[in-house]
C-alpha cells in the first residue's frame, strides 16, 4: 500500500500539484490519467523519491518516506521497479547488460543466479533469446519489454510506469498493458501507471484518480467514468476519444 496524503509541489511561484491525497494498493494497477502537463510525472517522480514534495507525506506502508534517513530510503528504493516514459535504455548496454544493471547495482547473487534472474525476466516478457542484441535493433514495444523486464528484475512491491504506451501503436499498447496487469496480479504488485491513452484506461483502469491542472477532480473505475458528471473529466474522455478516432482517420 502507497499512500500521498496532503502532497503539494511548487516550481518557482508555480504550484504545479495542489493537496493531492490518495491509496494505492497492492495487486493492482492504479491509474494517474490526465491531459499534457497536468503533473502526472512530477508526481511519479515524488512517489519514486527524485523530488522531495514541499507539503505532505508519502507512506510506502507505515514508513514516512521523506522523513526517513539515507538508510531507509534506500531500503524503501530498492523495492521500486521504473519503467520511464521513454524506456530510458542505456544505449551503450545490450538488452542482457540492461537487464543485468539493477541486479548489479543492488543485488546480492552470484553472477550465475544474476543471469538465470535475467533470463527469467526476458522470458516474462516475451524477449527470450535477444539477450545479445542491441538496443538500436529493437522496435518500440521490444524497448519498452526490455525496460519493464529491467524494472521486474529485482522483484519489486511497487512498479512505477510512466505513459507506458507513448509512441506505441495501438496493438502494442495494448500487449504492454496486459503484460504490465498480469506481472502486477502475479506478483501481488502496487502498480501505478500514468497515462493519457483513453483504450488503457478502458483496458486496465480499475482505480483511476484524474489529475487536472495539479488536482485531483475525479477518482473512480472504468464502469463508472462515462458516466461521471465532473465535466473537466468528460471533456479528457471526449477529447482523447475524438482525437484517437481523428488520427485512425488520417492514417487510413
Ligand atoms: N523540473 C521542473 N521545473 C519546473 N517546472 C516543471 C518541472 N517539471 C515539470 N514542471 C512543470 O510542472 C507541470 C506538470 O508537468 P508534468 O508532471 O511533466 O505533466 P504531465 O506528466 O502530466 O504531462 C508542467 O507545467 C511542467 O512545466
Ligand atoms: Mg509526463
């Protein structure tokens, strides 16, 4: 269980998220959704601990995360798999050294059960075998596997997806977001994924807080979202809907 209570977060004059307070639990995907600039990412990045909010808490179960010292925070870290918005890759790396870095980085294995931990991995994603290849050869949705079998490696309570599906089409969106539910069912993960793709709200959304302008205006399901009455959530829905249909138009 994660839970934000009271975060507010200011750049400059700019207050960019205002009281946000919220629960995530585990074994399930939780939803940030909202439009370009809404905060989404500045708060993934308080959750994970890159930004230290200005008011409020983050409690990762009992602990009060930024009143911890070094110690308890690395803890805290070392339980925390990232899949960032861009997969953040090292290019320099194969797909196994990528694998391999956190294991490196925090792990206690020998270098024989690092690798067998590795191959396990690219097996749950659907990548066995590409261990040699470079990140230059692999498509959108191989990098994205790979960065989520690096964000898995350590068997983390608490996954971190930021727009998992940006620059994916819709197809790959959609095996990236049922990877990314299973592993969290399987695992009994708190997952938190941000998101403005409409088709993974519907696909994966059973708790959906909607960020607006730095706040929460909405929490709720997939059943209950068309339904809503807050208008600044039906203009998101109508507006990614319409946009979705739009592009599909073009394309064609
Ligand atoms: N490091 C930063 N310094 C100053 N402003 C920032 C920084 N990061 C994000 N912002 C601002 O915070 C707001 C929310 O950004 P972000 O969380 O990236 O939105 P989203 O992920 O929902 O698209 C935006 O107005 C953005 O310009
Ligand atoms: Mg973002």
């Amino acid at each position: 269980m994660i839970e934000i209570l009271d975060i507010t977060k200011q750049f400059g004059q700019k207050t960019v998220l205002h009281s946000l307070s919220a629960r995530f639990g585990p074994g399930e995907v939780s939803m940030i959704i909202g439009s370009s600039g809404s905060g989404k990412s500045v708060l993934m990045k308080i959750l994970v601990g890159l930004f230290a909010p200005d008011v409020g808490k983050v409690c990762y179960g009992t602990s009060d995360f930024f009143s911890l010292d070094i110690g308890g925070k690395t803890e805290i870290r070392k339980q925390i798999g990232m899949l960032f918005q861009n997969s953040a890759l090292f290019d320099s790396l194969n797909v196994e050294q990528n694998v391999l870095f956190p294991l490196q980085m925090f792990g206690k294995q020998s270098v024989r059960q690092q690798l067998e931990r590795v191959n396990h991995c690219l097996e749950r994603v659907g990548l066995s075998g590409t261990n040699a290849m470079h990140t230059s050869q692999l498509s959108g949705g191989m990098r994205k596997r790979v960065g989520i079998a690096r964000a898995i490696a350590l068997e983390p309570r608490y996954l971190f997806c930021d727009e998992p599906n940006s620059g994916l089409d819709p197809l790959t969106s959609i095996k990236i977001d049922e990877l990314i539910r299973e592993i969290t069912l399987e695992s009994g993960i708190t997952t938190i994924v941000n998101s403005h793709d409409m088709n993974s709200v519907m696909e994966i959304g059973n708790h959906i807080c909607f960020l607006f302008r730095g706040k929460i205006l909405w929490t709720g399901s997939k059943s209950n979202i068309m339904k809503t009455d807050c208008r600044e959530l039906n203009d998101f829905v109508f507006a990614t809907a319409f946009l979705k249909q739009l592009r599909t138009l073009n394309t064609d």
